[in-house]
C-alpha cells in the first residue's frame, strides 16, 4: 500500500495519521468491513484523525478509502495468479540497472570526491531504511583503511551535527526516491553551512539530487515485488565501492 502513494505524501502525515495508516496496509481485509468508528477505535485514534487521513490521501471520505482497499486487494490476488517469471529473466533485469548504473557514472566527479576525501576533511553518511545499511558498510570500509568517517543512525542527532558542519565537512547523502524528508532536511542543513553534499537518488529531477554538489544518479527500474520496499540497492554499492577504491589507489599514488 505504500507504493501506491507517493513519498512526500507519506511524511506530511502525522504521527498518529502514520499509525492509523500502517493499521490499514497490514488489516486490509478487515478495515473493509469496519466502520470509521471501529477503525478509530483499534487505531486508538479520533474519527476526524481517520477523515484527516483519508483527505491527504486525496480520497473524499472513508467509503472511498474501503473502495480503494477492495480493488488493490483484487490487483494483489491476481497478481498471485501470474506465473513466476523464468530466473535467467529475473537475473538479466537486476543485472541491466547495474550495466545502466555503471554508464553513467561520471570520472571526474569521482575523483573531485576523492580529492575532498583525501583532504582533512570530515566525512559523514546519512541515509534512511535499507539504504543506511549500505552507508554502515561504506563507513566500515574506510574505517579498516585508517580514514574515520561518521554514519548517523539517529535522525536527530543527524540534525544536530549537521548545524555544526562547515567548509571542511563532506556529507554523503542517499534517497532512492531523492525526497524522503529527514535525508532532505540535513542536506539543506549541511547546503547552508557550506558543506560538500554528495547524493545518490534514482531520480534525476529529485530534491535531493538538485542539493548535492555532486550527484550519483542510480538506475533502479525494476519494479518492488511488495508493499514494502524492496529495491535492490547494489546499484549503491557499486557505486561506494568504485569511490573508495579509487580513493585507495590514490592515496597509494600519492605515498610512491
């Protein structure tokens, strides 16, 4: 259900709102036979939270929310019905977003990167859900290689110490879909304190991608196989790792 709504959607919604509408994506079949009130009420929320809710995610009302729940639920059994697509077919599809990712990474831009790397400067990595785990390996990465770098875990404390950046402070940032709102927020944080913002995003024409004073587009057409997301995020890897490496033999270049 989450796909089906847009990301900057999603973050305008309250806490309570958020709550009342994961309810709703895990208890599909039986929030169609509840009433507004008895969906309040195992929400543990107002009837007007349910209404707010229903109004941002541009349904009229709460009968038009049901009708929307019945017909993904059919989408989704016949789905189910579809024959699973050959494996050299699922291989060849994960493996066209890496070829297209690799194209288009620019040289030049990897090697500003590097250089800022290579300087005193403060690394820092923040991202949001599957794609912070592969900044935890990034920064892993350079730690066993003697150069520190931070990853921030905790959105809060990103902001914190994104207020503390500075000319000598590189961030590196990621968003598949270039508007997920915490990752946008400290990159805006980390602009105005003349930070260097490095971006991956999936989208060109994203917020984010328009921060970065250096953006690494990330092919990434297949399409999610649930309601979560399932992205593959080996497009990002890539990436990383052709930063770090190059940053190696450079470093290396520079001690003979």
């Amino acid at each position: 259900m989450f796909q089906e709504f847009s990301i900057k959607v999603i973050n305008s919604l309250s806490s309570s709102e958020l709550e009342s509408f994961k309810y709703i994506n895990c208890h599909k079949k039986e929030v169609i036979d509840m009433s507004i009130q008895d969906l309040a009420k195992a929400v543990f929320v107002s009837t007007a939270t349910i209404s707010r809710l229903c109004k941002k995610l541009d349904f009229e009302g709460f009968s038009d929310l049901k009708y929307f729940l019945k017909q993904l639920l059919k989408k989704q059994d016949e789905k189910k019905k579809e024959p699973m697509p050959p494996f050299v077919d699922m291989l060849e599809e994960e493996l066209s977003d890496i070829v297209k990712t690799v194209r288009e990474i620019d040289q030049s831009m990897v090697d500003e990167v590097v250089d800022l790397m290579k300087q005193d400067y403060h690394i820092h990595f923040f991202a949001k859900g599957l794609t912070d785990i592969v900044f935890d390996y990034a920064a892993r990465h350079l730690l066993s290689l003697s150069k520190y770098a931070t990853r921030y875990d905790d959105t809060h404390i990103a902001y914190a110490q994104a207020r503390n950046f500075g000319p000598k402070d590189i961030v590196f940032l990621a968003s598949m879909s270039g508007e997920t709102e915490q990752v946008l927020r400290v990159a805006q944080i980390a602009k105005s304190k003349n930070a260097k913002v490095v971006t991956f995003t999936a989208s060109k024409t994203s917020t984010l991608s328009n921060i970065g004073d250096y953006n690494f587009n990330i092919v990434n057409t297949v399409p999610p196989l649930a309601e979560i997301d399932t992205k593959s995020r080996c497009q990002l890897m890539f990436i990383l790792n052709v930063i770090i490496k190059r940053y190696v033999i450079s470093t290396q270049e520079d001690n003979q």
